[in-house]
C-alpha cells in the first residue's frame, strides 16, 4: 500500500466509521501471582474490536512497558481482569483530529495489541499524550520520557527535596527510576550512593553515569559502604526495595532526613511480606520523614517533568539504557526478567 | 524559719553570693540499660554545689518525671553521665531577680534533688519555664501542661494534620501523650480509637476520656479490631510503640495518611531492634507520610501548647491521671513500672 493510498483508506475509515475488522490480542489475568508471576497465570485472548464512535482512536502497540508496579498492583483486581500497563502506540485510525493518525500516543492501554481509546475520557493512571518529533527512540515515552522519568523526577525532587551538597541514596539504583534518580541528584549538586544487584551495574553507575559511589547489595556489607560511600551520612534514601536494607540506611540518616518509598520490589514477590528491623527509632531521633508516592499525583504537572528530562537529556546531562525484549508472545518473561534485575535502565518489550 | 525571715535569709544569700553548702544527690548513670533499667545501673552520688554565679539560682526538685524516652536516649551518651530527665523544683536561692526564691520552675535538671541553673543559657532539651499560679498541682508541669502536653498538641496538630471527621489511632493510648492526643483528636472532632495495654486502661480512655473506641492490644486481634473501631479505616495515627502493631495499623490506611511517629516503647527494652512486618508497600500505595519528630523542634512556640491546653484543662475538655510515685530513691523502680504500663496519664515522682 503507498503511503498515499493507505492516507486515504484512513480517511475514509475515519469518515465512514468502519474500522474493518481489527483482531486485537490481550493478556487476560486468571490467577493471582503466587511467587514470580507465570505464562500459565495469564491467557492470551482474541477480541474483535468494535466500530470508533465520535472522539475514538484505534492504536497499534508498539512498545509495551514492564514495571515492577505489576507484580504488586494485580492483587486489587477481581479476576479474570485485564492485564495493566504503558505502551507506545501508532494511531491507525481516528475520529478526533486532534490524534491524526500515523501519529504515536503513549497511555495505560494495558498488555494487548490494539486499543480503541477515548481521547474525550481522563485516564486517571496515565495521561493520553500524542509524542512529539523527537531524535530519540520512541521507547524512550515508556522509560525517561514517561512515567519512570517522571517518577524519578517528582519523587527526588518533591518528596526527597535534596539541596545541594547532601548526599543521597538510592536502592534499585541501576534500574529505571533509580538510575535516573542518581543523575538528577547529580545534576542538582549531591553526592550520590547507588545499591545495584551486581558489579556490572556498578560499573555503569560510576563510570557511565557519574555516582560518586555504588555498591553490589548482594555482597557489600550495607552498613560499611554506607560508611564509605557516605562520610557525611544521608540526607535523603530514594527507596526502590523496602526490606532489610532500607531500615540500614535509615538508622544511618542526618536529622531531618527525607525518604521517599517509591517501591518494595523485594517484596513483591514472597507470598506474605517480610518483617525487616523496625524504623521507628531512627524516624524519631532523627526526625525523618517517610513518604510513599505514586507518580500520578503529579498529573496535572505531566509535562513540566517531560520537558526537563528532555532538556537534560538534550544537553547530554541524562543518560539511559534500555533493555529491549522481543515479541508479545515474550511478555511474561519480560516481566520476570526485570523483576529479577536483568535489565539496566528501564525495560520494554517491542511487540513486533 | 518565719517567711520573712527566710526571706531576708535568700536575699542575703542573693547578694552576697553565699549559698551555704547545699548537698545535691544525683543519679550517675554507670552501666547501659540491658533489658529494664536496674537499679545498679545507677550509682547515687553526693555533690558539693559552688556558690551561686550572677545569672544562676538554685532549686530544689519538687517533682521529678520519668517519661519512655529515658530507657532509649542513654545509648548516646559516654558513661558514667548524670541521668537526664524534666522537673519541677522550688527557687531556694536566686541571682536573677526574674527567678525569685519562692517560685516553681519547671526544667530539664535531671534525676537530682538540687540544681544550680543558668538561667542566661537556654537549655536545648527544654524551655526553663516559671510556673504560672494555677489551681492544679505543680507535677502538671511534667504532664498536661508540660512537655508530654506539647509533644501531643504539635505531634498531633503539626505532624498528623487531622481534619474534622477523620479517623485518629492513637497506640499507648493511656499513657502521659496517648490519653492526651486522644483528647485533642476529640475536640477536633475526629473519631478516635486508642491501643491500651488493659481492659480498665480501656474502660478509661473510653468512659472518662470519650475515645469512641479503646482496645487492648494485649488481648485484641488488631485488625479485627481496626475493622470494628475504624469502619472508615484510618486517617492519622499517632505511634508511641512501634513494631508489629504500627506495621499493621499502617496497612488499614487511607489514602494520603499521616503517621506522628513519637516513639517506640515495644522496642526499648530489646537488646537489638525487633523486625517487624515492613511498612512500604502501605507506603506507596496509599501515599502515606510518615514523621518522627521531638518535641524540641517547637521549642519557639513552646507557650503556645502550654496556653492551649491549660485553656481545654479549665474548660473540662481535656482530663488527666496522675500515677504518682513517692521518694527520690524510687526512681528507677518508677522508670521501670511505667515502661511496664503501670501508670494511666502521666507518671511523676514526688522528691520528698
């Protein structure tokens, strides 16, 4: 089909309304995870998508994200459900203008292969947003030009507050968020400790990244490379992990110290949560203050936080990786892959 | 002595700078707590006090005050040291005409009969405050009206924020602060559900004090509990304790809940920091701020508390319970008995 021909057959669908028939795949969910999440814990569903109404597009998965959010977030849905989750789309059809198709979108359409999407309906997870011409892989919308960029930004910058000079800690440094994390507090004047699960990693962190020091938590003794890497103690604990090592850095915090608990994915997956020393003490005597966030409270502020990734990333001030898996049929072990830390940088899974 | 006679005494000794030999006994810390304080840990040491200097008086300890954070706070400090810790003592000899021999002052002294005090020099731990002429006893300056009675005012208005009709959990919920933020949660008209450690505690807080709910934790499953008491689930919690309870308490939150986190009774006595089941997953997924705070932090707005909760105390809004201990060589039998939950409100040592 030329590029002219295929316009026009568009527009005649988004004129006429018929969209053909578009088979859309999707990962249903049937079992609660029990462990690492399995293929037999989803099926994989064909649905016939129905005509666009007025203000409908039709999307064509691109990329699809992994986040370690899922493995914990699918405990409050009623089975069987659909699965959740970002994704890069191309708009293959249209009824609203403002989405022109050809055009890529990101949005939470969840794990399947094509969406009809309501462009006049808030999705309250993630905002619908047409991608802009941009020298970079589209990707980069799943990882540090989307949500995990935002959450490293509005989480450091909001509830950590770091000012320049303080050093700060980051657990799950060498993943998306975490890696990301690091630089901004870099950019911003700190000193700044990542854990990563391997020296691999660590190298990455120091050397590519810029951390001052990293550490492989699976081998260091917690409390003596704080000693090292942090001489003047922390400031502010940017928590990607929950668990043991968390309540280390925490009794190891300056007075009026600031954590910001994005994550516990070493929880996420054991059957009951595990107990870990009790933070308490440290919290009082050194009156630090402990918040969890979701990055969707800062919705309304999307754009500021794209934006100055960009810019960042632009003026070669923000690095990335990614790490890419192939094909929808994978995206299970995608998953599993990135909970188990295979990825450096943010993982996504190229659907075709 | 007459009065005038005394007076003239003091006012010779004011001027002239002789104190005369005041003997002071002390409590010398000597060993670090292991378990429940003993009292070998202590040796009771006599010492000679110096003539007084310009700007010192000299008082002698009407009321001393044992409060939980005694059994925590040692570990800081190089042995042997003077026990710390808030009174209530008489000016018997004074060289600032702002102090006058006579009047009650309420100050961070320590676990002493005699004290000379600098009143040019502002105590970090506590404002050295005189007692204003009140018709209640001089010991509620150790409680309501003291340090436990601002650490509930701010913990509570500062830290937990509550709004009117929100759910407040208040855990040591009979103690000095417990029964105390309770009281201000009701006056904010909050519902209130308290953890106690007995059934006649309970009875208390539920029939005197108008919690709406008090369980004991001893006896009470605490999530059946949280069910029962907290159909809305819980706004704020104020958290004395520590441990398994506050994990699970943490987990029945709402969206967007604040934790005052003012200490840690459960854990004091242990050897090492207990584990606990951990709280980030509550954390994130609710959005909850958590906050470990001293009370020094409002030490510049220190009036404000006391005047406060003086007004709710006239306007019978705000009730108290002493549990008054006798003699100044049962201190660590005092310290002991309220760390193990004997006191209902506040728990004092008369000197004499």
């Amino acid at each position: 089909m030329t590029k002219l021909y295929s316009a026009l057959w568009v527009t005649k669908r988004l004129y006429s309304g018929i969209t053909g028939k578009v088979q859309a795949q999707k990962y249903v969910l049937t079992k609660y995870f029990q462990g690492e999440p399995k293929k037999t814990d989803f099926k994989i569903v064909e649905e016939e998508l129905p005509e666009l109404k007025d203000g409908e597009i039709l999307t064509e998965a691109e990329y699809l994200s992994v986040d370690p959010y899922m493995r914990a977030y699918m405990i409050g849905y009623k089975l069987p459900t659909d699965m959740i989750g970002g994704q890069v789309a191309k708009i293959i059809a249209s009824r609203n203008e403002k989405y022109p198709v050809g055009r890529y979108v990101t949005g939470s359409f969840g794990w399947r292969t094509h969406t009809i999407v309501n462009t006049k309906k808030r999705d309250p997870n993630l905002p619908l947003i047409i991608l802009p011409d941009m020298p970079y892989p589209n990707s980069l919308a799943l990882g540090v030009l989307g949500m995990p960029g935002n959450t490293a930004y509005f989480g450091l910058k909001e509830i950590c507050k770091p000012k320049e000079g303080e050093t700060v800690v980051i657990t799950g440094a060498a993943g998306a968020v975490g890696s990301h994390v690091g630089q901004i507090a870099k950019i911003l004047g700190c000193r700044v400790i990542g854990f990563a699960g391997s020296q691999e990693k660590c190298d990455y962190l120091e050397k590519e990244l810029g951390f001052d020091r990293a550490f492989n938590y699976k081998t260091a003794d917690i409390r003596a490379a704080l000693k090292q890497g942090a001489p003047d103690r922390v400031d502010c604990y940017f928590d990607n992990v929950g668990g043991e090592i968390s309540s280390t850095i925490m009794s190891y915090m300056n007075k009026y110290g600031r954590v910001a608990v994005c994550g516990s994915i070493s929880s996420y997956n054991d059957p009951a949560l595990p107990k870990a020393t009790i933070v308490q003490p440290a919290l009082v005597f050194k009156e630090l203050k402990v918040e969890g966030f979701l990055v969707g409270r800062w919705y309304d502020r999307w754009d500021e936080g794209i934006e100055m990734n960009l810019k960042w990333l632009q003026e070669g001030k923000l690095k990335y990786r990614e790490k890419v898996y192939h094909g929808f049929e994978n995206m299970v072990d995608a998953l599993v892959g990135m909970l188990r830390g295979e990825n450096t940088g943010k993982a996504v899974v190229k659907v075709k």
